[in-house]
C-alpha cells in the first residue's frame, strides 16, 4: 500500500527554486502563495550552508485535520492530506498547528484578504472531477490520476527532492546514502552526482 | 492444591502483565470529514500518451502502484549512472 512521501536531500539541494518554480507553474498557485519553499541555514559559510525544500509533509497524523474546526481535511488512500475548498473558512488554525508552514492563504485582496486555505496536493487535486478544470481551477493539477509523481522532485534537476511511494524513495536514498560513504569523504561533485560516465564507479574514499 | 495452582495463575498473570507493551503513538481517528468526496486516483482511464512508466488498467490499484513506483525509480539516477 503506497504512502506518498516527500524527502530531500540536503547535500545535494543547490537552493536552485527549481521546485518552486515548477510548483508554481504546475499548479498555478495563487499570489501570496507558495505551496513550496526553499529554506536555507548558515548562508554563504563555505562546507556549512545547508539548503531544504520543504511543502506539506503529508503527515500520517497531520495536526491540521485535528485542529480544523469545519473538518475539511481527508487523507486519500495512498496517503495524501488533502482538503475541500468549498467548505474551508479561512480561519488559519491548520497554519498554526502545521509545524512546516505548509498552509497558506492568499492575500492579494483589499484589506488583508484571508482566503481559502491552500497547500501542497502532492499534485493530486482535491474533492473534484479527476482532471477537470474545476479541479485544476481549484487546486491545481492532479498529476497522480494521471500517472504523474509531483512536479516539483520530477523537475529537480540534482534529484535532491524525491517524491513517491515512501518505502521506494528511501530505497533510493538509502542506496544514495551508502554509495556516498560518510564523513568528510562526503563532499565534492563526483562523491554528490557520480563520476558522470556510464559502469563507472564512484572515488575511493577520497574527494573529487 | 487448587489453591496453589490458583496462586500460581494469578502470579503468572500478574508476572506477564509486566511484558505487556503500551501503545507509544497516538491512534488517528478519522475524523468527520464533512466535505464532497473524492475518487482515487486509480479509478481514472490512463492517459493515452504515457511518457514514462507503465500503464494501469481503470480501477486497478495495484497495477497503478507499480506504475507510480517504476515512474519513481525513474528519480534514481544511479540506475543509470553505476549499473549501464
């Protein structure tokens, strides 16, 4: 049984906004959102700077369904969290319980305008007609009714963010993990992305 | 002897009382989702131009997942790198 997750690589993000961009597109999201955010720590310092891509996390016991008052939250069977927009109110609880930041609100109205709540879908709608308008219209594009992982790991370019079926995708990072070695041996192009040739084997413990 | 076999059951109870184990997470309950209901993802036709990935047949969950999982793999460029 598949459960959709997100996991990024945080040696391998270059803080591109790749993901951004391509969530934005894909989706067309809404001014004053941003279903996915780029975040970075110790900026600039040489070895030390880490960056992240971060969106909903698809919690298996999102706090957001707990605290909605209208309870406009369901979870999809392959373990999406996902909400319906006609009976969202606005109120923001689910942006103070969300540990991630991950809803948002648009606010290009007059006066502060707190709309309906928006979020990652994981490229997979929400309570419409699969692939219909309404259901691009509303929320964006459902990439999984059409046999589609989301945009934004399909589209990074380093595959630091992968997304998919949790167990497959930490198969992968897991075969990343040991190919790449640890300790300081861990950092420089070839030990990140390989030696770029076809049967090739990464360098023996050493930098690249 | 009745009373010694008793004692000792209760004491065997008590005794593996102590294996017993806690549940250590919180059990999600549903919730009242009150809003329209949705389909699945794997209840739509495929699309006829598939790019990546194997096809599903309508209302197949499995043949959808392993579709999605060999589309995932597709993000493992070690595949392609190290095993050509």
């Amino acid at each position: 049984m598949a459960r959709m997750k997100f996991l990024c690589d945080a040696e391998r993000c270059i803080e591109c906004n790749g993901c951004v961009t391509a969530c934005k597109q894909e989706n067309e999201v809404p001014w004053g959102v941003n279903r996915r955010r780029v975040v970075t720590i110790n900026d600039g310092v040489a070895g030390a700077e880490k960056s992240i891509s971060v969106a909903c996390m698809h919690c298996s016991d999102a706090p957001c369904m707990a605290v909605c008052p209208v309870d406009c939250f369901y979870k999809t069977e392959d373990g999406v969290v996902l909400h319906d927009k006609d009976l969202c109110i606005g109120c923001g609880y689910c942006f103070y319980a969300c540990p991630f930041g991950a809803p948002q609100f648009p606010q290009a109205g007059a006066f502060g305008l707190r709309g309906k709540m928006d979020k990652c879908t994981f490229c997979a709608g929400g309570p419409e007609a699969d692939r219909s308008e309404a259901e691009r219209v509303k929320y964006g594009r459902n990439r999984l009714a059409e046999g589609k992982l989301p945009a934004c790991a399909e589209m990074c370019s380093t595959k630091a963010l992968l997304g998919g079926d949790g167990d497959v995708i930490a198969d992968i990072y897991r075969e990343r993990v040991l190919r790449r070695g640890k300790g300081s041996e861990v950092w420089g192009w070839g030990t990140a992305y390989g030696p770029g040739k076809s049967g090739a084997q990464p360098p023996a413990g050493g930098k690249s | 002897m009745r009373r010694v076999t008793l004692g000792a059951a209760v004491f065997a109870a008590l005794f593996l009382a102590g294996c017993g184990e806690e549940q250590q997470v919180t059990v999600y309950k549903q919730g009242k989702y009150q809003g329209k209901p949705d389909t699945q993802s794997w209840s739509n036709d495929p699309p006829a131009n598939q790019l990546r990935g194997s096809t599903w047949a309508k209302g197949d969950r499995g043949s959808w997942e392993s579709a999605i999982n060999q589309r995932t793999m597709g993000q493992n460029e070690d595949i392609r790198i190290y095993k050509q």
